[in-house]
C-alpha cells in the first residue's frame, strides 16, 4: 500500500506525516534561538516583576506603581526563581535523562541557598532522610500545594522541545522532591506548554498543551479551563478576569484546602498559575504587556511574570526578542550556587535535548545544506496519576539508606574556622548555616575583610564565641561593626555568660548604607573570664546572612 506524506508548514518548521508514524523537524539552530530566549524570557519577567513580589495581595495593582523596565534588570544572576532550577540541570548532566529520584533528592538536599514553602520543607525533609517522593507528600510536607516546582519548571520544557512526555517526567524526578498534587501539576502544566512553544505561537493552543498534561479532574486544571473560558467571553478585559479568579480561588476555602497561608496572602500553585495565564492570553503576544499584566495580578508577582515571558518569548526566539531584553546581558557572570554563565547554561541545554531526543525514539540528521535538524516523534501526552493534598494517598515510607546519607553533607552548619581565625583572632563559629554563602571576603560592600555568616535555620542562629578575659581598672567595649543583605534583616544578639546585654535588628531602618557601628559596654565583668556570644538571630527567614566588618574588644 503507497504511503501518503503530507506536509505542512507550522511557525517556520516542517512538520511531517507518513502513515504509521507522525513526527515533527526541528533545525537546531532553531531550537537554540527559542531555547535562548525562554531563559532571557525568565530573566527579564523576574527582573522587572521582583519591586512587587507579594505587594499586592488580593488586589490588582496600580499601573501607576509598575516599575519601569531598564535593560540592566536583565542580570538575575542571584535571583532564586532561576537559579534553583539549575541544581536539576546539573543533576542531568551529570547523571543522565535517566536520572533516579533518590539522586535527584540527594544533589537538592547538598543545595547551599535560602529556600521557603515548599523547596525548604521538601529540603529539610531529605537532610533528615525522608527519602522522595515522600519529601514532598503532604504527610511530611504542610506545603505541598504551594508553588515551588511551577517556578522552577521552566528547564523541563525547555530540554524537551514538542516532548510533552519528557516535560512530565522531568516532574516526577524533580517535582516530587518537594510537591503533590496541584503542586506537581502546576510544574507540569508548565512545562507542557514551553514544550509546545517551540512550535506554536498561539497563546489559547499553548494553554491547551499545557492542560493535556495534567490530570483532568485536578482543581488546577478546572482553575485554568476557567480562565480559558473567562477570556473567550471577554478577551479585551484581564481584571474582569482576574476578579473572577479571584472570587473562586481566593475567597472560596474549597479551593484553599491545602493551602498554607490564609487570608490576602496566597503562594498556592493554583491561582498564582491562573496568573501567568492571564497574561499570556490577555498580552496578546506582546512580551512587554503579558509581563505587565502577570505582574499586577500581584501575589506571586516576579515569578509568575517570569513563567509568562519566558513560554512566550520561547515562540518568539532570541533573534526577534527586543534589543532592551539583551542589550545589557552579561555574557561572563555566572548564575549563583552554579557552574554555569549563560553560554555555559545554552549549552548545557542543547546537550541535554540531543539526549532526550533520541532517548524518545527521535533522531538527529542532517538537511541537505548540511545542517543538524532534530526529529521529534509527534506523542500524547501521558499526565500524572491523579491525586490531591488534602486527601493524599499513602506515602511510601522512603528513606535514605546509610550510604545515602553519608553523601547529604549540607545543612549541619558550614565550618568557618580558618576563616574565623583569619577574621578575629580567638573567635569560634557554631552552627552556621550554608545558605548565601558564608566565608571570609576579601571586600563587600565598601568594607574590607568582611566575615559571612548565616543562622543554621529558622529558629537556630549562628553563633560567635569567645572567652574574654575582662581587666579591672579600664574601661571596656565590644566594637562591633555590622551588615545585612540590602534584600533582608537579621537581629543582632550580644550575651555575656548567657545574660543578654544588647539586641539590635540589622536591617535598612537601622543600618546606614547597609552597616552598623555598636558598642557594647563590657566594664561591669571587670575581673572575670566570660563567655561572650555574638548571635547572627533569624527573624523572618529571608536574606538573614549578617555581614561582620568589625569585632573588637577595646580597655583603656
């Protein structure tokens, strides 16, 4: 029987049909472009949503208080809704497509930055060996709904260009480590829809993907065909939309069962995804109003513009993305707690799509002016099992084995001894946490050798020591000069013998120019040896690292 080929032509790309088998071309110089521009799309949503993260809760906000787009904001090399989904791509490099869950679990545990919600329960359960997929199970994770893999889970589309299945995959490696449920399901969604904007424009069909690869009956997927259908019916007014949004998953407890915060304040995956959404389908493929208008539907508002410009700017690719988007990007820099600068990550990409490629039963040949196309075999998307976090199915009862453990050597403090040593002669460290990267600095912030240090979590600080031996008949004072991360707080805590002589939040109010000069009074111990203790204190766990220019004790 003659076999009939049909071609078709779909956004500049070939895509192929022959009887028995469907498959799409994909020249990879295309898929760089679009591959490319999916992670600038990130960079710039997070970059110009980041002033409003959370300052809208349960409100639009004004347009009045957009911030204005400069081209340096591009730089998100220290931003966290981009950097952690690397620890997944250096997982895959090393390991494989065919990475196991327990692996996976291992290299996020060994992560060294702040994580909230779901990412540090999901972290805090593997360091104590609950092993995945129970890191993430509502039985030991209270945040399994919220957001955390839809931040991260734009890599999985875009290593698996019209692989929707690989997208999916990718979550349960990846996405169980810290979510379930809707919480998994958003990541998913996402992914589905960066895999099929590597050949779709249209922002309705690339929803559509998305939603094929969840579970059908999920209340994500019912919240997101009601954003489909609120725009059909009024596509030229995205806060109607968004009050109805509003209405039904903000206000309704049906749709906050498992939520973990109540009220305004909403990190729940479901309405946080209606947002990205709404500026996909509302911003009609303009990158600068799908960011703008992802952003003023407030609460999650620099990752969920982040999410939008990058599925969008995926079809647009990185040659047609404006030049305000690119001008300033720093080739060199590296992403925070990562190996990778940017042509490092491209790179890295692409290598990790040549294995999915052909781990899918795809192939990579050559056109006739020699150059590489990928063949992607046309597949239906296969969704999760579907579950739910206020009624979870039962956890597994996955630990780590001993040797597993031995390789978990993050989150029992950091030891800053020599570097202590080098800062302040005498001095101890205890319990130092690893996150933003503690250590001795050569210089930060217009000051020089300057010690780093981070509370271990969110109720232990971290401690500095020593026995101080007080003179009689001189005056004597702890100097101290203090810093914080300009992005938080920490409060400063000075014991003697377990008595505390001076508490002090280190923040923007109290520190100029992000540093703080204290003097403590020690006179009164004149005669004695004590033990002081300097504590770098949590407050609300969001950039806590104290920065130490100064630790001196002065007689005279």
């Amino acid at each position: 029987m003659r076999k009939m080929v049909m071609m078709a032509m779909l956004v500049g790309i070939w895509v192929t049909s022959t009887g028995a088998a469907e498959f799409r071309k994909l020249p990879v110089s295309q898929f760089v472009d679009k591959m490319k521009a999916g992670w600038i799309g990130q960079m710039a949503g997070v970059g110009w949503g980041g002033p409003t993260e959370f300052h809208w809760q349960g409100k639009i906000g004004p347009a009045s208080e957009m911030p204005q787009w400069k081209p340096e904001m591009i730089n998100q090399f220290g931003q966290d809704d981009i950097y952690v989904e690397m620890t997944f791509l250096r997982t895959l490099e090393l390991y494989g497509m065919d990475v196991s869950i327990r692996q996976a679990g291992i290299d996020f545990a060994n992560s060294g930055y702040p994580l909230w919600h779901a990412n540090k329960a999901g972290r805090d359960n593997l360091r104590k060996g609950i092993a995945p997929p129970d890191s993430g199970h509502p039985q030991f994770n209270s945040h399994a709904d919220d957001i955390d893999y839809q931040i991260e889970a734009d890599y999985a589309g875009l290593i698996a260009p019209g692989l929707p299945n690989v997208a999916i995959e990718l979550g349960e490696t990846f996405g169980r480590l810290m979510n379930y449920g809707d919480g998994l399901y958003g990541g998913q969604f996402m992914g589905g829809m960066y895999a099929e904007a590597f050949f779709e424009t249209d922002c309705i069909r690339l929803v559509e993907a998305g939603l094929a690869c969840i579970p059908d009956k999920s209340q994500y997927a019912e919240c997101i065909r009601d954003v489909l259908a609120w725009y059909k019916a009024n596509p030229n007014d995205w806060e109607n939309c968004w009050q109805k949004i509003e209405n039904k998953y903000q206000k309704n407890p049906d749709y906050r069962k498992a939520s973990c915060d109540k009220g305004n304040f909403n990190i729940d995956a479901k309405i946080n995804g209606a947002y990205i959404v709404v500026g996909l389908l509302f911003g009609n493929g303009d990158l600068d109003k799908t960011i703008i208008i992802s952003t003023r539907c407030g609460q999650d508002s620099d990752c969920n513009p982040s999410s939008a410009a990058g599925i969008l700017a995926t079809t647009i690719g990185y040659a047609k993305l404006p030049d305000k988007f690119k001008s300033a990007l720093n080739m060199e820099s590296k992403f925070s707690h990562t190996p990778y600068n940017f042509p490092t990550l491209i790179a890295v990409c692409e290598k990790l799509v040549r294995q999915s490629v052909v781990r899918r039963g795809g192939k990579i040949e050559k056109d006739a002016a020699g150059n590489e196309v990928f063949v992607l075999p046309i597949e239906t998307p296969k969704p999760s099992r579907f579950e739910q976090c206020w009624e979870p199915g039962p956890a597994a009862n996955s630990k780590f084995t001993e040797a597993e453990m031995k390789q978990i050597t993050a989150g029992v403090g950091k030891d800053l001894k020599e570097a202590i040593g080098k800062f302040a002669t005498g001095w101890k460290v205890l319990a130092c946490g690893e996150e933003m990267e503690p250590g001795l600095y050569a210089e930060l912030d217009g000051r020089k050798n300057v010690l780093v240090t981070h509370p271990l979590d969110q109720q232990t600080p971290c401690v500095l020591s020593k026995k101080v031996a007080i003179p009689t008949g001189k005056k004597t004072a702890l100097l101290l000069t203090v810093g914080h991360d300009p992005r938080g707080d920490w409060e400063l805590i000075v014991m003697a013998d377990g008595k505390p002589l001076l508490k002090k939040t280190v923040g923007k109010e109290t520190a100029k120019d992000t540093w703080l000069d204290a003097e403590v009074d020690l006179s009164s111990f004149a005669g004695k040896e004590i033990n002081l203790q300097l504590l770098n204190q949590p407050t609300g766990w969001s950039f806590e690292a104290a920065r130490w220019a100064k630790i001196e004790i002065e007689s005279k």
